[in-house]
C-alpha cells in the first residue's frame, strides 16, 4: 500500500499562537492569529519533518498540547493515530471495526476529530463516537446508530461533530432520520434530542456537511445543514431560531441537490453553501429570525 505523508512546516510550532483543537480552528471559521506562516513550503523548503501514514483517511489534523490528531481506516479498522509535535508516534488506538470497504468517498475516517484539551471525541462513518484522554486511555463511546437508528446515505456518514462550550453536537439528516443531538461531553450522555423538520424529497435528506456554531456575546447559535435548509438553533434546548431557505427553489427543485459544503460563520456573518450551481448566501447573524429567504 502506498504511504501517505503528512507535512508539518516549522513555523507552524513556532508561530502558532493557539492551539487548533478542532476543524477549523479555534473560532471554527479556519481564521488562525498566527504570524508569518508560510505560504510554500516543499521537500526542502520549510519542512521540519514528515510522517508517512499507515493509510489514508480524511479527516484533519487537530493540535492539543504538543500532539498532533488524526484518522485513518486500514484492515477493516478506523484508528486514532497520536504524533508529537516532533513527529514521532506517541500512541495508536483502534477506534471501531469497519466492513472494509471505507474508501475514497465512503472512508470511515472523515469526520475530523475535536479536544477540549483533556478528551479527544472521534466520530467515525460506521457512527462511533468514542472519547478518549490525551494518553488514549477510552472514556466512554456509543454508536450513534444503535441509539438513533440505522444510517441511510447514498455515500455513508461523513458529518463532524461540533464541540461547543462543553457538548458535543451532532447532525443525522439521511433518508431514515432528520435529528439534530447534543452530547455532555464528560459523560457521553444526551442532553437533548430534536427533530429537524424539512420538505426535501430523495437524495436531498442525505447531508454531508457538518454542523457549526457560533458565540458572540449575547448571540449564541448551533447551525446545521441539509435537507434544503440550514437552521440556526438554541444550543441549550435544540429549539429552531431560524432557517434559511432558498437554497433549492420549489420552483427549480433538483431531487439530487445533497449538501456537502459546510456553512461557515465569522465576524457575525454566516456563510451558507448550496450545491450544484445555485449559490451561497450570507445572512447577518444578530438579524436571523424566522424564514429566511434570498435576497
């Protein structure tokens, strides 16, 4: 099998000024403070060293106190791989079992996993959800599928899971369910369950984005998306603020429309994506309320 390398430029220890515990970062926007990153780097230019891994995988590196985080599936197994910031493996796990087909599009390790810098949460395509400490030593896990029913994807579970202020969140948007959960962190037990409500029809249930959030003083959202909407939620009971519709008009319905792009949200702005040719929205974060349509 061919190795995969994983390139780590110098200025990245040392210019970092906060530690990149999740996807996209400390502000989940992929916005970093850092200083005088470079924009080039190659086999002999800004390279500290490399690590080839083991398989491939899809999902991102995350960076916790000196270790560096990721996934990858090989021999009909998900593993969690741990690196020093020095680029020597520290420890490896076996996060869950998999049917050996996770590949390309249908790997099992594509949701990248998240810290609050004493647990690492993994989430993988099969629906474990698994949080280990910073040694590897397991917490606690479930299977999102044993408690919240079968997945039903065309291209399989691909979602990663949001941790925000102590809980982790997840979205289910698939043909089978439309669910939106929130996780105590700590215990791995559920704070609360909601029902997603949508119109969409056929492959437009199947999400492939992830969920975000987003805290600015007062102003305090998770944000999912699928099904033809992206939906700004309470994070303490789950309840609808607000949805952005438009993103498949009724009147031009595309029953293949899956989302894959994820919103993003940043200095009080959201980014919304759409999918095949029909846009992004940007809506002003302290003015979302109810029905949010284009223009």
């Amino acid at each position: 099998m061919k190795l995969l390398p994983l390139l780590l430029p110098i200025t990245f220890f040392v210019t970092l000024e906060a530690e990149w515990r999740m996807w996209r970062g400390p502000n989940k926007d992929g916005v970093s403070s850092a200083k005088n990153l470079p924009d080039v780097w190659s086999e002999t230019e800004n390279l500290v060293w490399k690590f080839a891994l083991p398989a491939p995988g899809s999902s991102t590196p995350i960076v916790v106190k000196e270790k560096v985080f990721l996934t990858f599936e090989k021999d009909k197994e998900v593993q969690l791989l741990c690196l020093s910031t020095e680029g020597e493996e520290l420890w490896l796990r076996k996060v869950c079992e998999t049917n050996g087909k996770g590949n390309g599009e249908r790997t099992n390790a594509s949701a990248t996993p998240s810290s609050d810098g004493e647990k690492v949460f993994v989430t993988t395509g099969t629906g474990e959800v698994v949080a280990y400490d910073l040694y590897g030593k397991e917490k606690w896990r479930f299977n999102a599928q044993d408690r919240y029913g079968k997945f039903r994807f065309g291209f399989g579970f691909h979602s990663t899971t949001v941790l925000h202020e102590g809980r982790l969140f997840l979205q289910l948007i698939h043909s089978a369910a439309q669910l939106v959960v929130c996780i105590d962190a700590q215990s791995g037990k559920e704070v609360w369950k909601v029902k997603r409500e949508s119109d969409g029809v056929a492959e437009c249930e199947h999400s492939y984005a992830s969920p975000t959030a987003y805290r600015k003083d007062d102003l305090n959202v998770l944000i999912t998306h699928g099904n033809d909407y992206c939906v700004g939620h309470d994070p303490g009971t789950g309840k609808e603020l607000w949805r952005v519709a438009g993103l498949n008009p009724k009147e031009k319905y595309n029953r293949t429309l899956r989302f894959v792009a994820s919103p993003v949200a940043s200095q009080g702005l959201l980014v919304v994506p759409s999918a095949k040719n029909r846009g992004v929205s940007v809506v002003r974060l302290s003015e979302a309320k109810g029905r949010i349509e284009q223009g």
